[in-house]
C-alpha cells in the first residue's frame, strides 16, 4: 500500500498492528488491530510527534480500510482519530461492521 513516494503501509499480522514507514525503515506511525475471521477491531492509531500533520494518520487509516475491504471483512472502529476520520470519509461507510444504513438523499 504505497501512498506517496517515501511512505508505505503495511498489514503486520505477528505485531498486529498497521505501520507507515518512512524511506522504508523509519516508522512513522501505526494501527493497532485485532482480527476475526469476519472482523477487524481497529482500536488505537499512534503518529510519532516528530511526523504529526503530515497526513500520516489520514494514510494509515485509508490503508487500513482499503486492506479490510479488499479481503472482504468488516471494521469495528474504536479509535477516536479514526472514528473521526470516518466523519469526513463517508465512502468507508459499507466496510464499517453495523454500520446503519446509508439515508438516500435527492
């Protein structure tokens, strides 16, 4: 999941966690998860200081829910900055685990 040219994100599974790194080694940011065989629980997002503003959450959670759409499971979203995020990104909505139904508008 390559965002910009110097930063990729990746799926972790053994730390459990979603990681943006920065020139392929410095990791600017991550998502912890757990994981189901039909749900992902995204529940906490750290951005280190030093890279906060950059857009590094925005491109941790895109990732993050662009990889949980992709292998057909449902997120759970308990982080603050991610539930946050969702507010402005209502195209995430039909991955979102209970998710009410979108209101059809004219």
């Amino acid at each position: 999941m390559t965002l910009s040219t110097d930063m990729t994100v990746t799926r972790s599974p053994d730390r459990r966690r979603y990681e943006a790194a920065v020139n392929g080694t410095t990791v600017a940011g991550f998502i912890d998860y757990q994981e189901t065989s039909e749900l992902v629980v995204l529940s906490h997002t750290d951005v280190d200081a030093s890279f906060e503003g950059r857009g590094v959450g925005s491109a941790l959670a895109r990732a993050a829910l662009d990889d949980v759409r992709d292998r057909g499971l449902k997120a759970l979203v308990v982080c603050p900055f991610i539930l946050g995020w969702l507010r402005r990104h209502r195209e995430y909505r039909d991955v979102l685990f209970n998710a009410p139904p979108a209101k059809v508008t004219d």
